[in-house]
C-alpha cells in the first residue's frame, strides 16, 4: 500500500497535466479557424460551438507579436491562474492534491506552451470542476485497481504464508499433542524435515528433544521395573545369602590348603553381593529419604566417618574446629563415609578433608583430595548417573549417585573439582542455615 501511494501521487499529477495539455492542443486547433475566416472573425454561434467543443469558456493565443482570441459573451472572473511551462513535479503534486479537496464553480486560467506548437502559447479559461471530476475518477480508477493488487497480493501472501508456516506450526502442534498422550509410543516421535530455516531447526530439535524423552522413559520404567523385582526378592535373596555366609564361615575352619586359599574370595564375593542389593534398594526402593535437619560439627562427623575405613588409608582432617552446617546427620555422614570409602577403595593412601571457604556467612564447602591414580576416562563420562559411573570393577555405580541426591536434598550439592595422576578432588557444598524441603 506504500508503493501505491508513492505511484498514486505523481499519476494523479501527471493526469492533470495530460488533461489540461490535451485541453490546450484542441484549444490551439479551435483557434486556427481564425485563421481561415475572414477578418479573423466567426460567428457567434460557431464560436460557442468551437468553446463547448474544447470544454473551456475563452481561448487565447500568442505567438510572433500575434494574437488570436475566442470568448464567449464576457470575459468570466478568473480565481486561479496556473503556468504550466513554470511548474516543477513538486508544484503539479500539491496542484493537483489541493484541487481534489476544492468545491464550488470556480474559474481557473491555464497557460502553456501549446503541444502542437511549442512556440505558441496558449490560454485558456475553464471551470475547475470539470478539471476536479476527470481527476476524482482518475483517482478512483486507481484506487480500485490498487484495491484489486493488494486483495491479489494479500491473497499470494496468505497462502504462502498458510503453506510455509501455518501447516508446519500445526503439523508440530498436532504432535506434541499426540505425544504428550504417549510419549513411550516411538512412533510419536516427529520426523525432522530437510527445511534449512527456524521451522526447521524446530523441528529437529523437537524431535531430538522427543527422543531424549522417549530413552529417558524407557530408562526409567526399566529402573521401576528392577526396583520392583529387586523389592520382592529382597527376602530370599537375603535367606541366600545368609545361608552362603554360614557355610563360608564352616569353610574357614577347614583344614585342606585349597579350601582355605579360595574361602576369602568366596566370601568377598558374597558380601560383595549382599552390598550391591543393598544399594539397589536404596535408590530405587525407598526414593529420599525424609529429612532432620540439625547443626552438625564437621570436623567431628569427618572423624568418626573415617574410622576404620577400607584399606586402612591415612585420613588428614584438616576442618576447622567449632565448623558446624544445618543439615541431617544420619544423610551426611553417609555422603562423607562414602567419599572416604571410594578414595581408599581407588588406592589412595592418605585422603585430606578441607573447608577452603569456611568463612562464608551462608555456605560452607568440603574438599576431599586424595592421592590416588585419579579417575579412568569412562567413569568421568557418566560418573554421578547411577549403574552407570562406576569407577571399578564390581561397583554398582550408586554410592556417588546417592551421595550427590543426598546432598541436593539437604540443601548442596556434590561435585567433581579435578582428577589425574596427582589424585581427585570432590567439593561437598552444604547451608549453614536450615535449608527449604525440595518442592516448597
């Protein structure tokens, strides 16, 4: 509609221009019959004959100190006078706008070079309404036809529009609808289009977001399910293994060389066994465990986590004293017997408990270090995901993934600062103050 009003202006002007020089060019040859008469005179009848033919109320022309004139009666009073051989393209647009806004009966005087005589010069006087409707109805026209262009292009547009982004934006819609209702469904998943534009990215990265989803699911149903079986076999799997240990302990008292070299292993294998259970149930069994936030002295709740700890690793206890957090006791010192219980289980010899950043007034940090070989590649990949970041042989993959929830759930967090030949540092982050229950 901006180009049309940028090509409607100059038309209009232009049309105004053509009709009043077309009006000049029949003037010039009206007046020519001067010539041909005698005296340069014609009747009265004729000369209204040839003004009504024009469409002008009195004609002139000058040329070479001549001039030949054709009035009607008298001369009528003139209420505008406009030079066309004078006015630039701004001129003929204001002209032509102010012109369209007048009502009335006035009289206008055009002069001009005459079209069939560019060295005669022509004036003519006319009523500015017949100029004002021939430019009304020009106007019209080309408001109709722009009218019709822009229900055209409007029309192109909204189809394209519809075809491009409004059938793809539903295609999407209808499936986030379809499944949100069954996201365990992979046949819900969108397929991607080959669109190289937003809609495309969208779409692709929707149906990378559905999959992740759809694995996510199917991971967790599987972890339900395990849940579920491990929690109804817990029973006899524990008279099993009771009844293995028994028989192992009768094993030890045996005097055959052989019974006696393969007797530990069978019984770390059992125990090895009875732990992973155990763990299993932890996490997927009996969910988070409920909360008793209370203030806890870390240096002491480090020492008695480190008692006795496996492979009898050195533990250098360097908490300050009197450094107390809010947090559940029982909770707590899970998470720390945990880290220490890894550290030396990973062939560190001396583990180092730290509280780099005692002084905050709102939380306080842990560092564990050791002196250990440092983490394999394959663990750090998956370490906090649980049956999965299992640092050794034989491990279940849960004692980090339970430390670290434990520790969200308290308020915390759990996480891995550096690991390499020179050891592993693990920050626990806790509140010294009680912290809200996860979801309030």
């Amino acid at each position: 509609m901006l180009a049309e009003v940028l090509i409607f202006l100059p038309s209009v002007a232009r049309f105004r221009v053509s009709w009043l020089n077309e009006r000049l060019g029949a003037a010039h040859l009206a007046i020519l019959t001067l010539e041909a008469a005698p005296d340069a005179m014609v009747s009265q009848a004729l000369e209204r004959q040839l003004l009504d033919f024009v469409g002008v109320r009195a004609i002139a022309l000058r040329r070479a100190g001549e001039r030949l004139a054709l009035l009607n009666d008298m001369p009528p009073a003139v209420d505008a006078t406009y030079d066309l051989a004078t006015e630039g393209p701004v001129d003929m647009i204001v002209n032509a706008l102010s012109l369209m806004g007048r009502h009335g009966e006035a009289m206008t005087r055009i002069l001009g070079p005459s079209p069939k005589e560019p060295a005669s010069e022509i004036e003519i006087v006319l009523r500015e309404r017949a100029l004002r409707d021939a430019i009304l109805g020009f106007a019209g026209r080309i408001l109709g036809l722009s009218l019709v262009i822009s229900i055209i292009t409007a029309g192109l547009v909204f189809l394209v529009l519809r075809w491009q982004f409004v059938r793809p934006m539903r295609r999407l819609t209808r499936n986030m609808i379809r499944f949100r209702e069954a996201p365990e469904e992979a046949g819900r998943i969108v397929r991607a289009s080959a669109r190289d534009d937003e809609l495309g990215v969208a779409e692709r990265e929707l149906a990378t977001m559905q999959k992740a989803l759809h694995d996510t699911l199917a991971q967790r149903r599987k972890l339900a399910a395990l849940g579920t079986a491990v929690a109804k076999i817990q029973h006899d799997l524990r008279g099993i293994l009771s009844t293995a240990l028994v028989v192992s302990d009768r094993l030890e008292s045996s005097d055959d060389p052989e019974v006696q070299r393969v007797t530990p292993t069978l019984v770390a294998s059992i125990e090895r066994a009875a732990k992973l259970c155990s763990q299993t149930l932890d996490y997927v069994g009996r969910g988070m465990p409920e909360r008793d936030p209370v203030p806890v002295d870390l240096r002491v709740l480090v020492e008695e986590a480190g008692v006795g700890f496996a492979r009898a690793a050195h533990l250098d206890n360097r908490v300050p004293e009197g450094l107390t957090a809010h947090a559940d006791r029982d909770q707590l010192f899970r998470i720390v017997n945990n880290l220490l219980r890894n550290a030396a289980e990973a062939g560190a010899e001396t583990v180092t408990v730290g509280a780099p950043e005692a002084g905050r007034r709102d939380r306080i940090a842990l560092d564990f270090l050791d002196d250990g070989p440092g983490l394999p590649p394959r663990a750090l990949e998956k370490l906090f995901q649980p049956f999965e970041g299992s640092a050794r042989a034989g491990g279940a993959g849960l004692g980090l993934a339970i430390a670290r929830e434990l520790a969200r759930g308290n308020g915390g967090d759990l996480a891995l600062s550096g690991t390499g030949a020179a050891g592993t540092r693990f920050r626990l982050t806790l509140p010294r103050t009680p912290a809200q229950s996860p979801g309030t």
